[in-house]
C-alpha cells in the first residue's frame, strides 16, 4: 500500500506506550542556510528518527538517526527529495512514538530500505509514517517538541 497523501500528521493517532498519553504536536518550519532535510529535537528525550520520501528511483525509507535532546541533525543532505516526507520517530526514554498511517519498511538496526511493497516478505518491518508536506522547498527543518511545550 502506498502511503496517502491526504492525511495530515496532527490527524494521526500517537501512541504513549504504557501511558495512553499523546505525545507532542511537531512544529514544523522552514529554515536553515543549505538544503538540506533537518530534525529538530526540542524534547527532553534522546528520539529515533526513520524517514521515507519517493525519489527519481522510487521509494525508500532510511533510518535510524539517534538524536540527543535539544539537538539537531541532517537527516537527508541536499534538496530535499519530495514534496512528501514521512517520518517515524521513538522517544527512547519515556516509551513513545510518533506513528501515522502511511506504511513503509523499517528494520530494527541502521537501514535504507528501496520500495513500500511487501515488507514483511522481504524480512523487514511494516511501520506507520506520518506525513509532511514541505510545500515542494528545497530544504526543510522537523521540530519535536515535549508534551507540555505544545500545550502552552
């Protein structure tokens, strides 16, 4: 199945494991002097990121950047590849995920994973990706931010 471009990632459903709690609304902006793809990470917690996006070649999805609290990193170098990223993020330490309804392959260690189609057949993960839509800039910066910040 290919994701769907119609949901937007504040329509999808974030799990708290253990604790039935949202997680934050991401904030999501465009900055930044190169063009790059950039994750913020404005939350007390160390977060997994894995990222899809539909290229010349096709899809591909790659993961996963480990992101220290109150830190940022490039995730892709260079124009960003669509008009559509997908990301799934983990918080490490309080359980969480951010997750969506647009399915793409992962794996449990460093991967770049080329098609969404039958991932579990080839022996990797089907996992949810919620949507962004960078409005087709040529670089564009994702910021995670705590629970709290975003009820402010």
């Amino acid at each position: 199945m290919l994701p769907q471009r119609g949901d937007r990632f504040w329509q999808t459903a974030r799990r708290y494991a253990g604790a039935g709690l949202m997680l934050p609304l991401l904030a999501l902006s465009s900055s930044g002097a190169s063009a790059d793809l950039k994750l913020c990470n404005s939350t007390s917690s160390r977060v997994g990121v894995a990222v899809g996006y539909q290229d010349a070649t096709g899809w591909a999805t790659e993961g996963w950047w480990n992101i220290a609290s109150q830190t940022c990193e490039t995730l892709l170098k260079g124009p960003v590849p669509s008009r559509f990223i997908y990301v799934h993020a983990l918080d490490y330490d309080r359980g969480g995920e951010w997750v969506g309804t647009n399915y793409m392959c992962t794996d449990d260690k460093s991967f770049a994973i080329r098609g969404v189609q039958d991932c579990q057949q080839r022996g990797f993960k089907r996992t949810g990706f919620f949507e962004v839509d960078t409005g087709e800039s040529q670089e564009w910066t994702i910021r995670l931010t705590d629970p709290e910040a975003s009820e402010k």
